[in-house]
C-alpha cells in the first residue's frame, strides 16, 4: 500500500481518494480531545485521532452487545456496553453538527481492510433461510438486502496497512482486527478541554470566563447539544481552541457519543439537562433566551428537512459490511442485523419528532441561561 497506512476512498470501487494518512509515533494523552488515542497525520499535514470500539460483539453468543439503555445507569456504565451505539452516535452527530455549520470534528467510520473489502451480495445476504424482515410493523417489510441498498446510503471504502491492522487488533479480545469498528477524528489543533484552559488561566480566571463569553461557538452549540439528548456533557466535551497569538478564538463541541436514550426524555426531566450546566454557566452572563446566537441554531434545525435526517441517521456501508462479514464467518446470527436498523431508528426518530419541539427546548435553555434582564412576564 505504498507508504501511506490507511487510505480512504468515496466510493466502494476505490476510484477517488478522499485522504491518505500514516501512523505517527505520537500518543495523545489522557487529557484532551478523545483521551488516549493513536494519532494520524494526513498528506497535507494534518493531525487525526483514531478511536477504537472493541467491545461491539459478545463473541460467546453471537450477538451485538447489549443495546438496551437505563436512564438511571451512569454514562460510564452505559458505555461500556452500548459501542455500536456510540459509534453511529459519533458519526451521525458529525454530520449534523458540519451540516449546519457548528464546530463539531469530521469524523469518519473505520475498520479493518478486510471488512471493507468484502462484497455485499445477493448470494451472501439472502439464503432461504436467512431472509430477515427488518420492519415488521410495515406489510411488505424490508429484508437484509433492501436495507444495506438503500441508495442513500453513505458509499465508501479503504485499504489499510499491517501496522494499521495490528493497532486495530490489539484493541480486540481476540486479537483480530476485523472485530472493532472505529471513528477517525480531525484532531483541533493547539486546543484543550475549558477545564484545562481556565486551570491555565487561574491568574486571571475573570478574563478567561470573559474570554469565553465573547466566542460565539459556545453560544451555538448550546442548542445543539440539549437537542441530542445527552447526559454526558461535562468539561471534557468542549475544547477551547488558540490563536497564533495564544488566545481563545474557537469552541469546539466533542465526544458526541451517549445522545438519545430512546424518547426525549429530557423534554420533562430537567435533572437531565443539568449535564450541559458547565457550558451554561459559563455563558450565562453574556447571554439570554433571546440571544441571536442562540436562536440561529433553533432556526438551523429547524430547517433540517425529515428526508435529510433520515439520510444522516443511515449508518455508513461499511458498517453494513461489518454486520454481514460476521454473519458471513459465523460469528453474528443474522437476526442481529435487526439492531443496525434498531439504532437507526432510534436516532432517526428522536430528532425528527423533537426538532419541531422548539418551544420547549426554549423553556429548557431559559431555565439555564435567564432571560434579560429587562424582561416583564
């Protein structure tokens, strides 16, 4: 594969590259963007961070891990069984948040060369008795094939190189690279989390605060976020990026991976929203419900057309391979393609039926950012 470790293509007849990148010998750390990851570097020298989900398969009986979520259990105990969830969570916030021109990091879906490589065929998908119907409220359904064909579905490819499989198997139990699926993530560059960055400021932490305060990015996430539905917004999802001049000029939203719990739950609960307090309260003295800012985003999802959500919740082709490889081998029965379509669903759903829902989201952001001060109920 010449001297590049993973390419990637826009088509599954890997006709067009879209990048090349090669392993670097930098680890990032605990602290930062995505903690500890392997960290790539693009042939125009751009830093990307790899992120590997290991645990998506129960090898022992054949299945997809648990995909059942309890709004009492923690997010540290929801994560470690919910990795295919997280990994369509990842790609599909990213698509969203670039799409409507939020500070949210290109990501893209990753796996072995040799799950890419595997064809989707007929013969492979529908044997007499390995037909699945994948809607069964609908009367005609949709089987295997009609599902991993549907045209809008994101087409794309990649070769990889032994260096790069052998990272991949480490992270797998049984030390195969073609048991993980992964995200590649655009590294920010010269960034940190907020809480790093006011730690850093401590000398001047009203200056920080205000520093903050007069990003715009912030005040544009805020939406975006509560509208996912996600518990686990806390310090480590922001970053605040530098200037030339060592100076915040971007916020970033990251790790956009335990939206959605199944409803939107988090219309009536507000021990929910309060996750996404930190980002608030920092804001919350430059801002109100009626902040322009903050409305441009209401207005942005707004706009999100059903048929455009339904195409950003379709998980990537190679996802669909992943599924299929498994079956293939014997590894997965193939009644577990019905979970693929069971987190799409989900994702699907929730954001169409709680775009609309503006007036609440509204109530929600006011209780946490106030309304002006000047404002007679």
């Amino acid at each position: 594969m010449s001297e590049w470790d993973l390419v990637l293509y826009t088509d599954d007849k890997q006709k067009e590259v879209y990048n090349k990148l090669k392993l670097s010998d930098k680890k990032l750390s605990a602290a930062g963007q995505h903690g500890k990851a392997t960290m790539l570097v693009d042939n125009e020298g751009k830093e990307w961070l790899l992120k590997v989900f290991s645990h998506i398969i129960d090898f022992d009986v054949k299945k997809v891990s648990d995909l059942d979520i309890d709004i009492q259990d923690t997010p540290e105990k929801s994560r470690e069984r919910l990795h295919l969830w997280r990994v369509l969570n990842e790609i599909t916030a990213s698509r969203l948040g670039r799409r409507i021109h939020l500070n949210v990091p290109e990501s893209h879906l990753i796996c072995s060369g040799k799950v890419a490589k595997f064809a989707l065929k007929s013969s492979t998908i529908l044997k007499e008795e390995d037909v699945v119907v994948l809607d069964e409220e609908e009367e005609d359904g949709e089987t295997a094939e009609e599902f991993y064909n549907l045209s809008e579905r994101e087409i794309g490819s990649l070769t990889t190189s032994d260096r790069f499989e052998e990272i991949l198997a480490k992270r797998s139990s049984r030390k195969k690279a073609v048991d993980v699926l992964a995200i590649l993530q655009e590294k920010i560059p010269n960034s940190r989390n907020i809480d790093e960055y006011l730690d850093d400021q401590k000398a001047d932490l009203d200056g920080a605060f205000a520093a903050i305060q007069n990003i715009d990015d912030a005040f544009l996430l805020l939406p975006f976020d509560i509208w996912l539905n996600d518990p686990d917004r806390n310090a480590g999802n922001y970053l605040v990026q530098m200037d030339k001049s060592n100076k915040a000029s971007q916020i970033w939203g990251i790790d956009y991976e335990m939206w959605s719990f199944g409803s939107d739950i988090w219309m009536e609960e507000d021990n929910v929203t309060q996750g996404r307090s930190y980002l608030t309260a920092i804001i919350h003295p430059k801002s109100h419900i009626f902040d322009s800012r903050v409305n441009q985003t209401f207005y942005r999802i707004r706009m999100l057309q059903d048929e455009e959500i339904i195409q950003m919740t379709k998980a990537p082709k190679l996802a669909c391979k992943f599924f299929e490889y498994h079956i293939n081998k014997g590894n997965l029965h193939s009644d577990e393609r019905e979970k693929l379509k069971h987190v799409e669903v989900n994702l699907e759903d929730f954001l169409i039926e709680s775009r609309p829902r503006s007036d609440k989201l509204s109530e929600i952001i006011a209780r946490q950012i106030g309304l002006p001060k000047d404002f007679k109920t």
